[in-house]
C-alpha cells in the first residue's frame, strides 16, 4: 500500500463517487499495458498509501458488488469486493482481471491505464484492445465467422446499434471505417475480415444460412400431448432483435386473462401467466444457447403448461446444484447486446426474477431440466 499509485493500482478517499469507480473498473478490465495481471481499487486509502479512516458499510459493498451486473460496464468484467482490517482501520479492495473480450466500455466510453492515470482511449489504443481480443477470444460468439464477409451486415441495423452502446461524442468525431468500428464492438475480425458469430447473429442479413439451428421452433397445441395438430406454428428466425421482438409478440397472445375474486364483492383480473416472468426465461434462452449447435430453441405452448428448451447444457460455473444463482455466460458479446437493446435489465437475475413473479401470480414453481445437450423449463398454468 505505501508504492504509489501505477497502471495497475488506484486509491481513493471517496466512498460514494460509483461514477469513478466504475471508470475505474473499465480502464483495469482493459489492461491497455498487456500484463495479464489484476487491477485493483483500494478504497478508503489516502494518496500516500494511509487508510483515511473510512467507515465501510454494507451498503457501500453491495454498491460496488453491483457494478459487476448493472450493465454499465461491458462486457460484465470479472472482479471481486473485499473488505480489509488495517489496525483500527477499514478499507475496500476492487480485484478487476483483465478482460478476455476487450475493448470494455463505460457507459459507451473506453477507459485505460497510462501509468498512475485514467484516459479514455484513442482511435489508436481502441484498435490495440480490438486486436489483442482476437488472440484472446474463447467465446464461440467472439470468433470468426469466416463465410461472412461484410457486405452480409445489415448496416441500418448496425448503425441503430451503435447509436445505443457508443457514447454521442464519440460518434461525432468518429473517422474510424466500419471495419474498424464493428471490431471495436467485437463483431468483426479484422484479420480474416470477416464478421464474428455474434456479428452474423445480431445484424446479420442471413444469420440461419451460416448457423441452421439459430432459429426458435414454436408450436401452440390445444391439448397437453406433443402428438396433438398444433393451432399454430411457426419458425421464428432472422437476426436476434427481430426474434426476439416476435417471440415478444407471440408470448402476449398466448396469456389469457380471467376473473378472479380478492374479496366477498369484488374480483380482478389475474393472467394465467405473468408475461414478465416468461419474457425472462425467453430471453435467457436466447442469450444462453449453444449456437454451435444445429438445434433450434422450443418454445411449446400446451394447454396446461409452456415449455422453453434450450440447446446447450449449463455453463461455466453453474450446476444443476447452484443453478440459478450462479451462471457463467456462453455468449457474452450477444449478452452485451441484448443488455444494450433494452432485452435485459441486468445481468444475472433473469431466472431468479422468473421465480418471484410467478409465485406472485400464484403459478407452481417453475421446473428445470438440465442435462449435458440442454436446459428445459416448464412453466404451468395458473389454476
């Protein structure tokens, strides 16, 4: 604690400034002099390396535990909130990893580390991050897609995109080419130019011709058997936004709504589904499955039930054992994007969100399946 501050160490006597050390935790997630090493944050410690006398409260780690899920930083970085004892002092340690998808931005602006200081990133410095992803990107959505050159993007769709997830000021001094722009973002690959696997599935013309199981498979049945003459059925394919905003569609027509008393005199209307709940558990489909996979997603309405069954087994860290609160993300880039277009509120709640709003529409738990080929979740009516 008595070194001075340096392209991996940041101290600050605030406790309140979420702003900064987020900014902070974007510039140590990039690690712009390529150490591979953790950054880390000391909160409650002056510039001379002495603990100001910070009262660290609950609140204050819950605060910068949440950075990590709130969205603002993408893609999520890895990191860990400590609290440490140093006499009759306390003070808080940020461990921030590097990431292995950057650029990382904040809030649409790129932080690094130059020596002891924070700077938002040059056009130079942001090629340098895209770059180094290449050779660090493990995620089947960071890889290239090398059939898809770029004239299979969508440029309307990209453009609507990068008006979302890019800071204005950035955008209005932007001389970058569009090449330059999508790799930035993580769906180009510069070196084999061409589009990555998430670039194909976000804004891509023809996502389904390079990826065959990207695509939902949905059946509404009148009875409770898999063998009944479906009502209605469809395949629901084309780039993710346009999915998921028909599968949206379709989940409202599927949700009845009746007359149920609350009181000797009076009823009101309770839905048989909570459209909220199976939104959520729609769009952690999507953004979780294998799309390595030639397997479609099932969304299966019965008359009685819906079913969601995804391609692709849990991931990383999660069991069948702590599933659903911990989770590992298979796709991050696609997580990004569905975070930015509005799909998801914050990350890792999704499922657990679910839950709630079921019971509290007095629906029974909702049942998984998890084996080493998929994920499958049956929601029931409510009776």
């Amino acid at each position: 604690m008595l070194d001075l501050e340096s392209d991996r160490v940041e101290r600050t006597v605030s406790a309140t400034n979420m702003d900064k050390f987020s900014q902070a935790i974007c510039a140590f997630a990039n690690d712009m002099p390529g150490s591979r090493q953790p950054g880390y944050l000391l909160i409650g410690v002056n510039d001379d390396g002495s603990p100001c006398g910070l009262k660290v409260t609950d609140e204050l780690l819950t605060n910068l535990g949440g950075i990590r899920s709130d969205g603002n930083v993408l893609p999520q970085p890895v990191m860990s909130v400590s609290r440490h004892s140093i006499g009759e002092n306390e003070l808080v340690v940020v461990e921030v990893l590097p990431s292995d998808l950057p650029p990382v931005r904040y809030r649409g602006r790129i932080y690094i580390r130059v020596g002891p200081r924070k700077a938002i990133a040059s056009e130079q410095e942001e090629r340098i991050l895209s770059e180094r992803r290449i050779g660090l990107a493990r995620s089947f959505d960071a890889r290239p897609c090398i059939e898809a050159g770029i004239d299979e993007l969508s440029m309307s769709l990209f453009e609507a995109y990068r008006r979302e997830v890019v800071d204005p000021e950035t955008i209005m001094v932007n001389h970058r080419s569009v090449e330059h722009q999508l790799a930035s973002l993580r769906l180009f690959d510069p070196d084999r130019q061409c589009l990555t696997h998430a670039g194909v599935l976000l804004f891509g013309k023809n996502p389904r011709f390079y990826m065959p199981g990207a695509y939902v498979q949905y059946l509404r049945l009148p009875g409770t058997d898999l063998t009944d003459i479906p009502e209605d059925q469809a395949e629901v394919s084309g780039d993710i936004h346009s999915v998921l905003s028909e599968l949206e569609g379709r989940l409202l027509l599927s949700i009845q709504t009746g007359m149920h008393p609350v009181g000797m005199f009076t009823e009101k209307k309770v839905p048989d589904y909570p459209e909220r709940a199976l939104r959520e558990l729609l769009m952690n489909a999507v953004m979780h499955r294998n799309y390595d996979s030639n397997t479609p997603i099932r969304f299966y309405v019965f008359s009685d039930h819906m079913e969601i069954q995804s391609p692709g087994g849990l991931y990383g860290e999660a069991t069948p054992e702590n599933f659903p609160t911990r989770n590992s993300y298979r796709n991050p880039v696609i997580a990004e994007a569905m975070k930015s277009l509005g799909f998801v509120n914050r990350f890792g709640y999704g499922v657990q969100r679910a839950q709630a709003l079921l019971a509290q529409n007095g629906n029974p738990p909702p049942q998984f399946e998890f084996d080493e080929r998929s994920v499958l979740v049956r929601v029931y009516r409510r009776t």
